[in-house]
C-alpha cells in the first residue's frame, strides 16, 4: 500500500463505515429486536383476541345467538349504546370548545385548565366513579335533596352517564388541542375580514381544518365510552337489564360461570374495537393525502 | 380632498409591552403606502388595528368619516392578506376567492353564476387563469401570495391591507411579485397598506413610506424624500448604510476633531452633533479644502460596486467608501475623503 492511495481509502471507507452503524451493527440484532417485539404482540394482544373469539363461539352459533339475544344481553347493549350516543356528542362539543378556547385565545390559568383536562386519564376509573357517589349518592352531598325530589342519579342510568362523560373527556380534547394550536388563527381572521360569521367561519374553515383529528377523537371517544367497566361499576349498583352496560353484563356472567355467554357478549365488545380500529386505519391509508395537507399546510 | 383611512394617535399595549404608542397617519384615497420598521417597531400591530383585528386601547382609526368602532369586521371591507397566505386548504382555489361573496348575507349575495365569473375575472387579472380547481397543496409560494392577494380583491375592499407580503419567498419571486403588484395597483388603484422589514422593498414599491421603530412613527414621506432627507439617526440608519462621525458645528461648518469636514451648512445653533454620511456620499479626492485623511484597511465587493473600509484617527470604526472608479487604492494607501453630502443631527 502506497502512502498516495492512503487518504484515498480513508475517504472511502468513511461514509459506509458510519452507513452500516446508522442502520444497526447486524442483521442478528435487527431479527431479535423484531422477533421479541412480534412475540410480545403475539402474547399479550393477538392471543387473548382469538381467544375470546374461540371462547365465544365454542358452544356452537345457537348458545351464542341465545347469549346475545337474551334479553339480559339486549338491554346492557341498549345501555351502552345510549350512554355512548350521548356522551360522544357532549364530549364532541365540549371537546371542540375546549380546544378552542386554548389553542384561539390567551387567559390566565391556561395551562391549569390544560392539566384539568388530562384529570380523567390519571385519576383511576374507580375514584371517577366515586366521586360521583359522594356527590350525588344517598350519603353524599346532595343525596338528601335528590331523594326530596325523587331524582335518582346513583344506581340509576343518570349516574353511569356522568361516569363515562368523566371518563371519556379528554380524548376529543387531547386529539384537537396541539392540531388547533398548531393551525393558529389565521384562517379564520381572514374568513371573518372577508365577512362571514362567526358560525360560518366555525363550519366552513375550523371545522374542516380539524375534521381528522376531530374524527380519530371521535373513534376513541366512543371505544372507551362503551368499554369504560371501572366507573361505571361503581355508580352503577349493577341492576340486571336496567343499569349494566355490556362490560359489566360480561362480568356479571362470567362471575355466575356462564363462560360462553360471558365471551358471546365479550366478542361483540372486541369486535367494536376492531372496527374501530379498521376504520382508523382505511381512512388513514384512503385520506393519507388530505389528512397530510390539513396537517402541514 | 378627502381622506381614505386616518388613524389618529393609536395606543396599544400587550401586557405591559407598548406595541404603538401615539401613532398618526393620513393615507390617501388609492394610495400605496408601506410601514416600515424592524421587528418589534409595531408596524404589524398597527396593520391589524387597522384591520380590526386588534383594538386599539386609545386613539381612533376612521375609513372615511367613519369611526371603524362602529363598524363590525364584515362592514369594514378590509382585504387582509396575511404573510403566509392563510389560504383555506380545505377548499379548492376557486373556492377560495369565491368565499367573501358566498359570505355575503342572502339579499346582497350574488348569483352562483355571477360569482363564478367574478372568480375568473379575478384568477385572469392575477394571471392564474383557469386554476379554479386545483387546491392550495398544488400552487407555489408565488402563487399561493397571488390567490390570497385575489381572494381579498373579490369583496371590493376599502383598503388592502398586506402583512410581509413577499416575506416567506425566495428572492427572485420576491422581486417579480413587487413589479407585478406595483403594476396591478396602478391598473385596480385600491388604497393599500402593506407591512415590510426591508427598506429596499418599501422604497421601491410605495408611494409614501411610514417608518417605525418603537410604537413610534419616526417618519412619513416619499421614497426621496425619507432618503435624502431622514427626520431622525434611525431612520437614516435604516433605510441604508450610513458612517457615522462625531462631530462640532461652528458657524456653517462642522468640525471633526478640529478639522472642517463639512461646509455651507445653514442649521445656525452651533456645538455637539452627529453627522450621518452614506459610502457613496464619500469621494477619494486628491487634495480639497474640506477633507478627511486616513487609510484603506480593507477592500471588498459590495453587489455593482466595490467598497473600501477606511480607518480615520480618533473614529472606532472604519468609514464605509463606496468606488465610483474602477482604479481602486491600494491596501495600506493614505487617502483623502471629502463629503459631499452627509446629514447632520443635533446631539441628544
């Protein structure tokens, strides 16, 4: 080797050498690193999946459609249901405004209100649920005066309806906040120098700048407004076919050793969350480009 | 003759920050004018309190005879375009320009026909035509600015008002939309305001320029007018390079370090000033009267011309001369400097 070539070689050498360290030392370490990973999701995600699946249909079609057809089954699925068509929308409009006022204006106790909204994701499900029975229970703070007028919200449909509002709260919220701040409020001062409303400018520029974060909140909203078990156990006093919502059906049944039953109506949960999910990601492959330009532009 | 927009001695605070302390402006019907100051002056918040969009805590703006305060967004009919274009992205371009008439309340609203047609009127006169259908996604940066620039023309406004219109582009486009916009005022002749940070922009393209520097209008006059005849230090030190030298007037010369530098001066108070001298206002001069001796430290290319930093006894910084001939002086050569026009500020 001639001491011309040297510096030549070097140069070389240089960018492949720091190439092969940017993208992992072996391919070995690249096979364990997904390996461990796909073993993991295999473990924990994919095998209690089918399991409740295989669960639900192993005492054949007719146990199962007599499991969700019961009538038991048909008012927890009502329940929820109706708990969910409520409290998405009120968390939508909350959520929306919510966001709106932090990411539009500047106040004083912006950052508080910011935490406030976040409560229900730290707090655990049971102290959600609770709270609202020291609120509104028969030894609570209002109990008395609830009972006076013959208003009932613990162990009763009002009650499991607040929980989940609590619950599911920030997910419209957390979805809208940083898509909001980082939009500004440009838009919409031009749409209202160029003379529209403010309720037209809310629908025609807000709106549709936010939509596909508004929707992934939406999703997640609804998932959890339907599955929420913690809170809702507790304000819900459990009343076969008047305050059980399908979780706590599942766990009802499965306590009283109806397996089958328990995993029929489980798989109909799942299944929920699979949709969810499919939808999530259709639309995310579908509208990659627009979700792409109202994000970026 | 009657006034379009009067803004009279406008205050505006952001917490304990005055962003415009006591500013006046009269802006004439189908004027250009441009508010010029560096970041910080208040130039923007005064674009915006005459747009409505921030109020101010004193002081009034009036269109017209009108006070604006009694006037809603909508009535105002201000065409605000905004620095980065602010162009709805959900919508097509077509959209776009057509949305301050679908805005319109019903009786006043024109027929979809009649707003399509508008749309490409107005797609024709910024020299997009036939892009109604595309979206903001597809336009460059030089387009994008002439949609939003059509978008605000489409509700015939009072006032355009244009915040750092050419700020977010390159300087190519940056220079072909200054010529293009000069032209489309002289062919539409609306009343416009627009907001920059860079003299050479302002200079070139308004009729009047406004100058800012601290919440205060430190200046208000023609492109020549600022130039050659700046009322304060700033703003002669803004609006271009300019040397700085110490200076005491006795008589009708000004002394610099006892040494007439500058004569036939008409101020009459004498003692302590500045005198602000621009590097083409300085001649290499074989021998005059009234001169200054010192040494070319340092030689560079300044864009057209080629620049000389000259050392002077008794001033910190070397003088910035600007060579009118292609003979340039050597390194380490002794020369003469004679002003031959500097402008002169008593010292505060």
């Amino acid at each position: 080797m001639s001491d011309a070539s040297l510096p030549y070689q070097i140069e070389d050498l240089a960018p492949a050498r720091a190439a092969r360290r940017v993208k992992g030392e072996s391919r070995l370490v690249q096979f364990v690193l997904v390996g461990v990973s796909l073993a993991f999701l295999c473990l924990f995600l994919f095998l209690p999946l089918i399991s409740v699946f295989v669960e639900a249909g192993a005492r054949g079609w007719h146990a199962y459609r007599e499991a969700i057809l019961e009538p038991d089954a048909l008012a927890a699925i009502r329940l929820t249901l109706l708990i969910a068509a409520i409290a998405v929308p009120f968390n939508v409009i909350i959520g929306l405004a919510a966001a709106w006022a932090i990411a539009k204006f500047e106040f004083r106790g912006k950052s508080l209100l910011i935490s406030f909204i976040d409560l229900p994701f730290s707090v655990s499900p049971v102290i959600s649920g609770l709270v609202f029975v020291l609120l509104f229970g028969a030894q609570g703070y209002f109990g008395p005066w609830l009972a006076a007028n013959n208003l009932k919200i613990i162990f009763a449909v009002p009650g499991i309806l607040l929980a989940t509002i609590f619950v599911t709260f920030p997910f419209v919220a957390r979805e809208l906040i940083p898509h909001m701040q980082s939009l500004g409020s440009a838009d919409e001062e031009t749409a209202l120098t160029l003379g529209a409303s403010p309720w037209r400018t809310f629908f025609t520029v807000t709106l549709p700048n936010v939509k596909w974060s508004l929707f992934y909140g939406v999703l997640l909203c609804n998932a959890r407004a339907m599955g929420e078990f913690g809170a809702v156990a507790v304000v819900s006093g459990k009343i076969r076919g008047v305050t059980t919502t399908m979780p706590l059906h599942v766990e009802i049944l499965y306590n009283e050793y109806m397996g089958a039953a328990a995993f029929a109506v489980a798989s109909l949960l799942a299944g929920l969350a699979l949709v969810t999910l499919v939808l999530k990601t259709v639309l995310e492959w579908r509208f990659a480009d627009a979700i792409a330009a109202s994000r970026h532009h | 003759m009657s006034v379009a927009v009067t803004i009279e001695s406008v205050e505006k605070r952001f917490q304990n920050f005055p962003a415009l302390r006591g500013v006046s402006l009269d802006i004439q019907p189908g004027e250009l004018v441009a508010l010029l100051g560096p970041s910080g002056s208040g130039k923007t918040t005064l674009l915006r309190v005459i747009a409505g969009l921030e109020q101010a805590e004193r002081g009034r703006v009036l269109f017209g005879e009108t006070d604006t305060r009694d006037l809603s967004l909508r009535e105002r009919r201000i065409g605000f375009v905004f620095q980065h274009y602010a162009l709805f992205k959900t919508m097509s371009v077509g959209e776009n320009i057509a949305f301050g008439l679908k805005s319109r309340p019903r009786a006043e609203r024109p027929s979809p026909a009649e707003i399509r047609k508008r749309v490409s009127e107005l797609l024709e006169l910024i020299q997009l035509p036939g892009l109604e259908k595309r979206y903001p996604s597809q336009l460059s940066g030089g387009q994008r600015q002439r949609i939003a620039l059509a978008r605000a023309l489409a509700i015939e406004p009072r006032v355009l008002l244009l915040d750092e219109p050419f700020g977010a582009l390159d300087a190519k486009v940056r220079k072909d939309l200054r010529a293009w916009l000069r032209q489309l005022h002289q062919r539409t002749g609306h009343t416009t305001v627009f907001v920059t940070h860079d003299q050479e922009e302002a200079l070139e393209l308004a009729d009047r320029v406004a100058i800012l520097h601290d919440g205060r209008l430190e200046q208000v006059g023609s492109p020549d007018d600022v130039y050659d005849h700046p009322a304060t230090p700033f703003v002669c030190q803004f609006l271009g390079d300019a040397n700085h030298l110490p200076v005491k007037v006795v008589g009708s010369q000004a002394f610099f370090q006892d040494r007439p530098v500058l004569g036939g001066l008409r101020q009459n108070q004498g003692g302590p000033a500045s005198l602000y001298v621009r590097p083409q206002h300085l001649r290499i001069v074989d021998d005059a009267p009234l001169a200054l001796p010192g040494v070319v430290e340092h030689l560079r290319r300044n864009g057209p011309l080629r620049r000389a930093e000259v050392a002077v006894d008794g001033l910190p910084k070397r003088l910035d001369v600007d060579l009118a001939s292609q003979v340039a002086p050597a390194i380490g050569e002794r020369i003469r400097l004679r002003i031959t026009h500097g402008n002169l500020f008593a010292a505060a």
